[in-house]
C-alpha cells in the first residue's frame, strides 16, 4: 500500500522537476545558440534524473521486501509453531498476508491469524523504510539533475542516449523472454528425462503415459504415434489442401488477375488468416467432421469415428492457405519482370513462361514458405483439440482418430495435475521436440529465403 | 535488295490515358539495321515494344493505328501474338538470361515451338545459334553451366542467341549494350552487322556514335512523335529539322 503510493509520488515528482528545470532552462535562454540544449531538453533530464533512481530503488525494494517481512514474522514467538514443511508454512503466511491486509477476514488456519498482527507490524515498518529510501534516491537524483541545467550542459545527447537505453531495453525483453521460455522447457523436459529415457521416448510406438507406474514406465512414453499423428496431418494431410491451393492462389494473383480482381481478393485470403483458430475447430470438429464420418461409412468402414485425422487435416490447411499463398506471392513477385519478358519474347504464352520460367525461380521462395507453413500446422492447437482425437495411433488411415503432440501437452497439463509426475512432466519434453523440429523448419526456410534474394540482387 | 518488312500506318500508343507514342508512320526494311535515337522518355522503348505487341503484356497499354508485318496487320483478331513474337524477336536493356544451363536458355525457344524433332537436331539448332551469336568459341565446353554466370558482355550475346534459335525474321533491340563495357558493346555491334544480313533489326540507342556505326537508317523520335526518319548518314551530316540537328548535335535540353 505504502509503496503504491510512493510509486506515485516518484512519478508526480518527476512532473514538478520536469517543470521545474524547463523553467529554470528558460530563465537561462537568452536567444538562438544561447544554451546548448532547448528547455524541454533539460526538462526531461530533469525527469529522467528523478524517475530513474526512483523507480530503480522502489523495484528492488518491492523485491526484497517480502522477504524481509517475512523474517521478520518468523523470527516472532507466534511463528515457533508452524509446520517444518516448505509448502504448508508459505500457505498459512500466506493466508496470514491477506488478514493482514484484511483483518476482517475469516481465518481459515488459526496459526494464521496470530501471524496476522506481527505480519502488519513488519510490513508498516517495512513498508515506511523503503519509502524513505525511495524518497531519498528519488530526490538526491533531483538534486544532482538541477544543478545540471546550465547553457552549455548537453542535456540533449544525455536524453537521447536514455531514449536509446530505453528502445534497446525494449527490444531486449522479448529476446530475454524467449531464452526464459527455452530454459524452462530445458528443465522441466531434463526433469521428465530423469525419469524416462529419451530413447524410449522418441523412438517408442506405446503412448499411455496414464499407466506409467513404476518399472515399466519406459514403455509407456513411446512419443512416435504422436510425432506421427502431427506429421499426418499437419504436414501431410494439411499440406494437400494448402500447397495446391495457396500456390494457385499466388499464381492467379500474382499472374492473371486484373488490379481490381486482387484489390478483392487479396484482403479476402488475409480475412481468413485473422480468424481465430478455435472458429476454425468448431467449424472442423461440428461441420466437416460429422460429414466425413458419414462419407467413412459409406465408403464402407464399420464405426467410423466423428474425430478423425483428415477432418483436422482438411480444415488446418484451409487455415494455412492464406500463408502459403502470401509467401508464394512475395517470392513470385521476387523473381524480375524481366525473366518472364524474356521467355514472353521468345513467344511462350502466359503459362509456358510460368510453368518453365517463374515457378522455378521462384521455387526456393515457395520451399520455403512452404517449410513455415507446416511448421505453423504442426504447432497449431486448437482445430487438433477439437477435431483430431485423442487416440495415440500409428495408422495411415485418414479417417482414423489420431492425437498429436499440441494435443497431448494439453491434455498433460489441464486439470488436475500431480506436479513433478512424469506425466505432467512429458508435456515439457514434448513441447521441447516441438520447438526444435519448429526452430530447425524456421532457420533452413529463412535461410533459404534469403539466399533466393541475393540471387536476385 | 530493300524490301519493307514492317509498317507503321498512325499509330499511337496509350497507357491508361496517357498518350506516350503520337500518330507514327514508319517503314522497316529488311536486310538494314533501323535505329530509333530520341531523348529519355520520349517514347523509343514504347513504339519498339508494339512492333511485336509485348505492350500486351502491360495492363492499360492499347496500341491504335496500323502496323503490318509482310503486310499482315499484327493486330488483327486473327494474329496470335504469341505467334507474332516468334517471328518478331526482342532482346533487352539489360541481360536477361533464365537461371538455367546456358543449353537449356537457347533451348527454351525451340522447345516451345517444336522446332526441332529429336536431341541431335536441337544440339544443331544450339550450335548454328551460339556461333551466329559470337558465343560457341567461348562456351562450347560449359554449354551445361549456369547461364546466369557469364560476364555481362557474354549474357547479352546469349539472349541474342536465344533469339536467333526460334528463327525471328525480325529482332527488337532496346539499348542492348547500355550495360556493357566498351568491348563488349563493339563485340555486339561487330554482331549486329554480321546478322542484318538475315533479319530486319530494330535498335534502340542513346549513342549518336553507335547509330553511326551500325544503322543504315535512323528515327528521331521526340515527346512521342517520330520528327525525323532518313537515311543514317542524312540524319547525321544534314538533318532537316532544327530539333534533330540540335539533339545529334548535344544542344538538345
Ligand atoms: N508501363 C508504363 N506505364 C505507364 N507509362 C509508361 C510505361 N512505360 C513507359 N511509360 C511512359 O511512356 C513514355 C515513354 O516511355 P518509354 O519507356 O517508351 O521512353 P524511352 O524513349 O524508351 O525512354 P528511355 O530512353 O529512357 O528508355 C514515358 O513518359 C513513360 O513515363
Ligand atoms: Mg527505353
């Protein structure tokens, strides 16, 4: 609470010093090249030189804190009789937090409640130090900051060079994320692997990680039906609908269509790329399923199943037809003007020149597109979970019920869960295969891609 | 030995509503070297690209007026164009060859128009086509190489090539040495000169010197309008109009 405020205060005080040095700058500006930096300028460093130690201090505080309060409660008589396990101490703090913020509340643990008086007292106490520290930063970096504001200081290159700290901040993050999510799956799946051996697990053809008890837990954690079922249908199954298709898409485009023709149909394809993948499972598994199952009968198969791999398959490439088409259309367009007024010259029509001249040059472009559309169809969650199965099978029948990787990982980690079991765990591993089979599609097409520019350039 | 091949009866040319070609008549003989000379823009490339109707190609280009080839009008509903470019062949500003073998770009032609029967008629149709094109001396023992991996000077000579091999009776030239080197812009020429023989060529310049040196006769073109056709060496020592003589003379702009 306290903190929340200081927070506050910190930011209104980067206001007034803002203020403060842009009118002291003014004071000091007598006319063109009188002062290095314009006022504004050494407003904001001004307020840079408030906020930044400010708000440093107030997050490492905000840090600590818990921790110091919670030595604090320990260290009281009250805390002699909690529990030595790990897990139900930190639930009755926990608790022992909340009637300290809301002493009205109903304890459901009495050890809580006489924590409740200690834990507040700890963190008014705490909570006034750490205002004070940031008060302090906050102002000592005012301080310094005013006495800064004189005509030759370059508060202008000391702002932009703050801005550039801040874009590059920015920037950083989503690559920190990314390695944060990478060493979590590491872990976890190192975890899993503890337990099962990665062998077993990538060339097993057994998926029942249900049984997995004790000495034939191996056996249990065959991943290749999974592997399979994602490779059937999404880069099998899925990619004899999009290739087809997005390519012809991109050739009509790209090729024959008047400018008003593609004016429409362009945004039309990119329309279906925008809708949510949940649409495109319920439209997978309430409208195309039920009428391949009935086509399966038909053709004569006894039980056919309402899930099936080619219902999922079907309605996944439909989804991936506006990206193959897109990358089809950037790398036709790639290849110059002039290729195709050569072949165009020598008296090929229209569809000799693509067909002979185009799509080969542009077949590196398409490859990879392609690659990163399967990498996106095998990554794809939603039209699986609603369409596919959950049925580990290794069949190359269409028709059948299959489950895939995506698939398997939620199931793994929805419901109730044992942490730390190897069935929880063999969602980390799997989701791991998948970011590397992902990544590996991902470097070879970008590589590719790039390559086929050059040679155009 | 001057016979007309190709007409011009006024012709204009659009692009949207644009009009970048204003009422040309011309005729192109065989046997000579013709070359159209005018300032940028004015609408060289243009009027070349009708005569084998590539303009087609462009989305809002329309051609008007009249244009023969052997008295056929080329933009009657009966011609096929893709017929008319094999008859009337075009090579461009910069050189264009397929990323393919340097056999497989003089190959693409005749394939396409079935102009020979097996493998060993082809390999002549590629032989008779390098060596007219200046080229089989240099590439005879790499025919499967890349074609996109000669010198500049040696691709334009196989897009000419390429062109000879379906047998044109016409061949459209845009600027076909800008590109290139002083040596290989005088290879090409040399080329030029030994091909008029067979076929009416059309050239697109921007070098008074080069006109000079390979045409017979020379079209002056300006914003569109064809102000002045003769006789290269009229054109050059006794033009008749102010605007030509100003243009060969480098007073022009
Ligand atoms: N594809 C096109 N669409 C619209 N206008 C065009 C197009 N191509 C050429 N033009 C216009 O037509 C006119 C003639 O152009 P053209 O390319 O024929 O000139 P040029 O004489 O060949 O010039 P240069 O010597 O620079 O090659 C120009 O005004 C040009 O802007
Ligand atoms: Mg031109």
């Amino acid at each position: 609470m306290i903190l929340t405020g200081v927070l506050l205060a910190v930011i209104g005080l980067g206001l007034v010093g803002w203020f403060a040095a842009r009118a002291r700058a003014r004071l000091l500006y007598t006319g063109r090249g009188s002062m290095h930096s314009m006022p504004g300028y050494h407003g904001w460093h001004m307020a840079l030189w408030i906020l930044v130690p400010g708000l440093l201090t107030w997050a490492v505080w905000s840090g600590i804190m818990p921790g110091l309060v919670n030595g604090a409660v320990m260290a009281d008589p009250a805390a002699a009789q909690l529990p030595a396990e790990e897990m139900h101490r930190a639930a009755i703090l926990a608790e022992a937090q909340t009637l300290a913020a809301n002493p009205d509340a109903v304890a459901f643990d009495a050890k809580s409640q006489a924590l409740a008086e200690p834990m507040r007292a700890a963190q008014t106490r705490f909570g006034f130090m750490g205002a004070a520290l940031i008060l302090i930063a906050a102002l000592a970096g005012g301080g310094y900051g005013f006495t800064r504001v004189r005509a030759r200081f370059p508060a202008r290159t000391h702002v932009e060079r703050a801005v550039l700290a801040l874009l590059l901040a920015a920037s950083l993050m989503a690559i920190l994320t990314t390695f944060g999510i990478v060493a979590s799956l590491l872990f976890e799946a190192g975890l899993f692997f503890k337990d099962v051996s990665p062998i077993a697990f990538l060339t097993g053809t057994h998926w029942a990680p249900g049984n997995a008890r004790g000495v034939d837990i191996d056996g249990n954690f065959g991943a290749v039906p999974l592997f399979w079922g994602t490779i059937y249908i999404g880069a099998i199954i899925a990619m004899l609908v999009a290739i087809p298709l997005g390519l012809m898409s991109a050739i009509y485009l790209t090729q024959y269509a008047s400018s008003t023709v593609r004016k429409w149909i362009k945004p039309t394809l990119e329309i279906l790329a925008g809708i949510p993948t949940v649409v495109y499972g319920y439209f997978a598994a309430l409208t195309v399923a039920p009428i391949i199952r009935d086509f399966a009968g038909s053709l004569g198969m006894a039980n056919p199943s309402t899930e099936s791999a080619l219902a999922a398959g079907l309605v996944m490439g439909v989804m991936i037809i506006p990206f193959v088409s897109s990358m089809a259309d950037d790398a036709l367009a790639a290849v110059p003007r002039a290729m195709s007024d050569g072949s165009l010259a020598l008296g090929a029509t229209r569809s000799e020149t693509i067909k002979k001249v185009l799509l080969p040059a542009a077949l590196p472009g398409i490859v990879a597109g392609v690659m990163l559309a399967i990498s996106r169809a095998i990554g794809e969650t939603m039209i699986v979970v609603m369409a596919a199965g959950a049925s580990a099978r290794l069949s190359a029948n269409p028709f059948d019920s299959m489950t895939t990787v995506t698939y398997q990982i939620v199931q793994m980690l929805t419901g109730d869960q044992e942490f730390n079991s190897p069935k929880t765990l063999s969602a980390f591993a799997l989701g791991l295969v998948l970011f590397v089979v992902t990544l590996i599609l991902n470097i070879i097409a970008l590589r590719v891609v790039k390559r086929f520019r050059e040679a155009y350039e | 030995m001057t016979e007309t091949k190709l007409t011009a009866r006024n012709v204009d040319v659009f692009y949207g509503p644009k009009k970048a070609i204003d009422n040309v008549s011309i005729d192109i003989d065989n046997g000579i070297v013709t070359a159209f000379i005018g300032p940028s823009g004015c609408g060289k490339s243009t009027f070349l690209r009708s005569l084998n109707r590539m303009n087609d190609t462009i989305a809002g280009a329309r051609v008007t007026g009249e244009i023969l080839l052997d008295g056929e009008d080329i933009y009657a509903p009966t011609m096929d164009p893709v017929a008319l470019r094999a008859r009337v062949g075009m090579v461009f500003q910069k050189p264009n060859p397929f990323p393919k073998s340097i056999y497989e770009n003089i190959a693409y032609g005749p394939r396409i128009h079935g102009l020979a029967g097996n493998k060993a008629d082809l390999d002549v149709i590629i032989e008779q086509s390098l060596t007219k094109a200046g080229l089989w001396d240099e590439v005879k023992d790499r025919l499967m190489d890349a074609g996109t991996a000669l010198s500049g000077g040696q691709q334009q000579r196989l897009c000419i090539a390429r062109a000879i091999a379906v047998s044109p009776e016409v061949i459209l030239m845009d600027e076909p040495c800008s590109a290139l080197d002083p040596i290989a812009t005088a290879k090409i020429e040399e080329l030029i000169d030994e091909l008029k023989e067979n076929y009416a060529i059309v050239i697109v310049t921007h070098s008074m010197q080069q006109a000079a040196r390979v045409s017979q006769r020379t079209a002056f073109f300006h914003l569109g309008n064809l102000v002045e056709y003769g006789e290269t060496s009229e054109i050059f020592t006794n033009p008749r109009e102010e605007k030509t003589k100003d243009y060969i003379t480098g007073r022009y702009g």
